[in-house]
C-alpha cells in the first residue's frame, strides 16, 4: 500500500486524479484552499467509498509553510508520502500588453513557485523514508507552446516542465522519478473561465472559444478529467518506473512534438 497526496483536488483534474489513484488502490490525502473546504471534503468522502484510507487537508500551495505542513501531515496521518501530484494551478486569459506585474507573480507564485515547493518537499520527505517515490507535477499544452492570451500562465508552464528535468537529474539517485502532466483542454471550472474570458476578448458567446479549439483535436473532442487521471495511475504506478524528467502531452492530439 503506497500513500499519495494530490493538491488541487477539490474539483477538476485533481478530484479525478485523487479518485483515479484510491481506485489504483493507494491511500490519498487529499489538499485544496480552505475556502473549498465543503467540496474537498466531498472528493474525502468519495475516496474512502472505494475502501482506501483518505485525509482532506487545507493549503496554499504557494506558501512554503502551508506545504510543509501538507506533506508532514500526510505522513503523519497515512503514514508515508509515496506519491506526490503537484496538480493545483490558475489561469489567466489576458492580452500580455494588459497584464499588471502583481498578476505575473500571482500566476508565477501559485503555477510556479507552488510546483517548486511542492516539488521540494515531497521530496525531502521521500529521501528521509529512503524508499524513493513518484513526484508528478501539472504542466499544459500551454508548456510546449506558448498561446496568445494566455502568456503568462504558459510561461508558468514551461517553468514546470524545466523543474521536473531538472529535479528528475538530482534525485534519481534517491530512487524519485519526477514527471509532469500536459493536458490539452479538458472540461473543468477553469476552462469555463478560460472560455468567458476569450469570449469577451475576441467578442463570441458563451462555449464558442472551446468548441473552436475542440475543433483542431484530432480525437475529436475535448478531455475528461478521467483522460488525465489514467495517465497520471499510469506514472504514480511501477510501470513507469523507467521512465523521468518527462512531460508528455495527454491532449487528444493537439499538438505534435
Ligand atoms: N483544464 C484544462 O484544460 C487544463 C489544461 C492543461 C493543464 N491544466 C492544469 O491542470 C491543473 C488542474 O486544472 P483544472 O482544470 O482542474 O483547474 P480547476 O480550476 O478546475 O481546479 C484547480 C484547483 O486548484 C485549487 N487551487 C488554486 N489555487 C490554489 C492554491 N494556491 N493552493 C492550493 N490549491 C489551489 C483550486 O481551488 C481548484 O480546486 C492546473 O495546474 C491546470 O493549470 C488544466
């Protein structure tokens, strides 16, 4: 029985993620804002009904006390910390000549500064077990081609995908393996934002920015978060143990690298 923690899984990508990995049958603390309180609580509740042991802790990924304080409790309460996902993340739709520098290093402090801390210290806690472990942390389409609109949040994404390299290199001796996840779009309250927000810029209704872009995937719709979640059971199991420093997009066929 190995323990997960998946942030950002209140809803979204990370409540499938969370589900995803109870089903694989690992233990899973569960971690969100504590203004999602209600709805983390709810993802809690639904791990423990597949017959796993579950946690639902509060946290802000960008503040380095708040994750020290995730992952101690993880091991604390489930006893280890085997598998991390580094899954929680903003958005931002904004022509970059309108973006403030306080945005920028929102975005930065949560999609980057969070991956980092997160990256971190789970890492500090797997090397102190000695038994290794799967860091995996949320990267985007958005992290191998930079969109217009959405600039800042890519340029947040490409940060992921240099930290996962980079932390792969240094703790491979450690017996971590660390890899990110590109979604393509997938059907969460942040697309619906991503969508209103593209729609007022460009002057289209409601769900006419998505269902455009739906229309450039070769599979020929968009993403479930469950698409997500298979592939990251895939990288949180053994059969990805030869595998590291990756980011691999799971997007339906968008783009081509
Ligand atoms: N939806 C997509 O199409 C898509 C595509 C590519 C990548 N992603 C990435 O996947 C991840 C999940 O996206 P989603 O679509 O499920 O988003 P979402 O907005 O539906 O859910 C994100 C969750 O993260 C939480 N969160 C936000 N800031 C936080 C913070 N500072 N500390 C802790 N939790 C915080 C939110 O409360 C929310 O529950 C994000 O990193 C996102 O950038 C999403």
């Amino acid at each position: 029985m190995t323990t997960a923690h998946v942030t950002g899984a209140a809803r979204g990508i990370g409540r499938s993620i969370a589900l995803r990995l109870a089903r694989d049958g690992h233990d899973v603390a569960v971690s969100d804002l504590a203004g999602m309180a209600e709805a983390l609580d709810d993802t809690r509740k639904e791990i423990e009904a597949t017959g796993v042991r579950s946690v639902a802790l509060h946290g802000d990924v960008s503040d380095p006390a708040s994750v020290r304080a995730l992952v101690q409790d993880t091991a604390t309460e489930l006893g280890s910390l085997d598998v991390f996902v580094a899954n929680a993340g903003i958005a931002q739709t904004k022509a970059l000549l309108d973006v403030t520098p306080e945005e920028y290093d929102t975005l930065h402090a949560v999609n980057g500064r969070g991956v980092f801390l997160c990256y971190t210290e789970a890492a500090r806690q797997m090397i102190k077990q000695g038994t290794g472990g799967k860091i995996i942390g949320a990267s985007s389409i958005a992290g191998h081609k930079g969109f217009g609109l959405l600039g800042i949040y890519s340029s947040t994404k490409f940060g992921v995908r240099a930290l996962t390299q980079a932390a792969a290199q240094e703790w491979a001796e450690h017996g971590i393996t660390v890899n990110a996840y590109c979604p393509g779009i997938v059907d969460t309250q942040m697309w619906v934002e991503v969508d209103h927000d593209l729609g007022e810029i460009n002057g289209v209704g409601e769900g006419e920015s998505m269902k455009a872009m739906a229309e450039g995937i070769t599979l020929g719709r968009v993403s479930t978060g469950e698409d997500v979640a298979a592939y990251v059971s895939f990288l949180a199991g053994q059969d990805s143990n030869y595998m590291t420093g990756q980011a691999a997009l799971i997007d339906g066929g968008m783009l081509f690298v």
